[in-house]
C-alpha cells in the first residue's frame, strides 16, 4: 500500500479535454485496449445530454461524438480484442455498437431488447462473445437480456434479437452488470432489491446458473470483482455502504462475507475534509489489493484501501475537479488515471506530471438532464428499498 500511496501522491494533471459547447456531466468512462502495443488508446465517455464523446487517451483530443440516441444512455464500454468497437445501452431498450473508424452517426450493429425493455446497465465479457444488460422494473417484471455479440463482425447489418433472459433471480432495477475479467461466462448483477448475484452463463437454465446470492440489504450501485482469481465480489450501494464477500468460501464452513461497511461516510476518518460518497473500485492486481474511490462534492478524489480489517485512507487528489467525480479509469501499467465529473471535465492524471495551459476554470457545475436517472447520493432511494 506505501507504494501506490507513493503512486497517488506523484499523480499530477497532465492533460484536460477542452470543454465542448454544451457541456455535460461526465457519467461512465472506458478506455479502449489496444489490439497491437503500438496502436492508440481511445477513451469514450457517457454524458447526460445522450450523447458518446470518444477522444485520444494521450492528448484527450477530442475525435467525435455519437448523439443519435432517444434515450438516457447507461455505461459505456469497449470491446476488449478490437479496439475501435465501443458499445454502450441506452434507456430505449438498445445497445448499440459503433466503429470509431468509420465517419457516421449509424450504429454498426443494435441489439434490440424485448418492447416494454428499459436498459439502464450493461457489460460485454472478456471474449467479446456475450453481451448482458439490465433492465428496470416494469410492472413486476425484470430482466437479464443476453445477445451473441460476434454479429457485429460477421454481418455488421441489422438488428440483433436477444438469446434468452433471466426473469426470476431479481425483483426490482438491475443498476449494474459486470463480466469476470478472465472467465467469460461468469457474471455478476447488481440491483435496488439489494441483491449481488453470480451466474455461470454455460448451465441450461436460470435455477442451475445462479451460484451465489449475496444480500447487501441497501440499494446496489456498483458491482465488481476481487481478489487472487478473481473469486470475489464486492458492491457499493446508493446510500454509500460497502459489502465485500468470497465466493470461493460458498461450499465451505467459513462465513462468505469478508466486510459490510453500512455508511463508508461515518466510518473512513478524512483530515481537513469529508468524504461525500463512492465511485467505484479497482483490484490492484501486482499488490494483491482491492482498493475504492471516492470523493468529495467539491471534486476531491479519495482513494480508499480495503482490507477485512475495514477501510483506511490511502490517500487524496485536489486540485482537479470543481464538482462531483462520477467514473474513473485507472491503468495500472503506465500508473495513470482518468477523471469525469459533473463539471465536465475530463482529466487525465499521470505521475510527475505538469499541465500546460495555465488557465484552470470556475467552477461548471451545471444543471442536467441527467438527474432524471442517475445514480442519486441522498436518500431519495431509501423509499424504493423498504
């Protein structure tokens, strides 16, 4: 830990994307893997107007905008073997993938969910193969909807129907997908029933995919994957708790929840400062380490470390944004880390780093759109678990 704290505190504004015309927060951001080492990285981010801004990850200049969308878009991610494919859901029952090669405002491929679909999360796993989404609750009905992603390569054409569905495992928004990083059929969802479900994709059914149920008995906000193997799971929830379990210890005599943190507000001690709620985490690999961001809605950036003990800080970033941080990408390799908040600012941070424009903006904090569907850090939620 001494050592990424070491990392952190060398961490300085490197570049900034220039604000685009209409500005708007920042939501969800990937970073696209490079096919060949020399290639470039592109960055696409989800903002509040509907629209997708892709830009270069060295010089975050910007490339091109896709804002053909009817709906709320939620989440945004790459394609893992090619990197020009960038896929993202929206809240009008697609998800749509569009080659960042070509100059159109066409999709190359959308994958259309069922009529009454509302899709407000998504994730493509490490094969390229599948692709999930998660819908919202309509009536008493919600919905995993899986497709077969590899159309869009063999006929980039039409529209795409859906494999199959999950129906039965929650019953309220499912607010978040994540794939394991190394096993394609292994995925975990997130919803507002409080529910973190692990499913193996590969069994015939629904009842014989469910591994693993965790409860974190608050509204889920973020999922993802931990630990040697990748055999764990945590989830923030909207009231800012944290819940940290091993599904390795499922056929074991040992308790599978490793932490449950009600309110990471009240229990992470922040000298001179305040943390106002989470972003997401981030597994350090190399330290064997699962670490947290949060923040300030001032725009400071803690990074929180994790361990069964509790969490502590490791350390924090000022100086940056002027508005709440809303996704982050950090890149192990070369120790660098992108920032996008609801100043719409777009922030890439590298160690040792000096900015080179001088002329640091007021405060942006602007009014959107996108308070109709986000994630909400108050408790206007708390009606929706009882």
């Amino acid at each position: 830990v001494e050592k990424i704290e070491e990392q952190l505190a060398s961490l300085r504004i490197a570049k900034r994307s220039t604000l685009s015309e209409e500005p708007a927060y920042l939501l969800d951001l990937d970073v696209s893997k490079p096919a060949q080492s020399e290639s470039t990285h592109f960055v696409a981010v989800s903002c509040s107007n509907k629209s997708i801004r892709v830009y270069n990850r060295e010089t975050l200049n910007f490339l091109r905008e896709y804002n053909s969308h009817p709906g709320i878009l939620n989440g945004v991610r790459f394609a893992h073997a090619c990197d020009s494919l960038v896929f993202s859901a929206c809240s009008d029952g697609t998800v749509k993938c569009w080659d960042i090669r070509l100059a159109t405002q066409k999709a190359v491929q959308v994958f259309s969910g069922y009529p009454s679909n509302v899709f407000i999360s998504f994730d493509i796993n490490c094969s390229d193969v599948i692709i999930c989404a998660g819908t919202e609750k309509v009536e008493k009905d919600t919905f995993l909807v899986f497709w077969d992603a590899r159309s869009v390569t063999s006929c980039a054409s039409a529209t795409e129907e859906p494999l199959g569905v999950y129906s039965e495992s929650h019953n309220d928004d499912i607010t978040k997908i994540c794939f394991h990083p190394v096993k394609p059929n292994w995925v975990v969802s997130g919803s507002t029933d409080g529910l973190v479900n692990v499913y193996d994709i590969n069994k015939d059914n629904e009842d014989d995919a469910l591994i693993s149920t965790c409860n974190s008995d608050s509204s889920v906000s973020f999922t993802g994957w931990s630990g040697k193997d990748y055999k764990q799971v945590y989830c923030m929830t909207h009231d800012e708790g944290f819940c940290w379990w091993d599904i390795a210890q499922l056929d074991t005599e040992e308790p599978i929840t490793l932490l449950h943190v009600l309110d990471v507000r009240e229990t992470v001690c922040v000298e001179n400062d305040a943390l106002h709620y989470l972003v997401g985490g981030l597994y350090h690999e190399k330290a064997d380490k699962l670490f947290l961001i949060g923040g300030t809605s001032t725009g400071n950036i803690h990074l929180l470390s994790c361990s069964t003990d509790g969490l502590s800080l490791v350390g924090t970033l000022c100086g940056g944004h002027s508005a709440t941080v809303r996704s982050f990408c950090w890149n192990l390799t070369d120790e660098s880390l992108l920032t996008g908040g609801e100043d719409a600012q777009l922030l890439l941070w590298k160690p040792g780093a000096v900015e080179r424009s001088l002329t640091k903006k007021a405060s942006m904090k602007i009014a959107s759109s996108v308070q109709k569907r986000v994630r909400v850090h108050n408790s206007s939620l708390k009606s929706r678990q009882k």
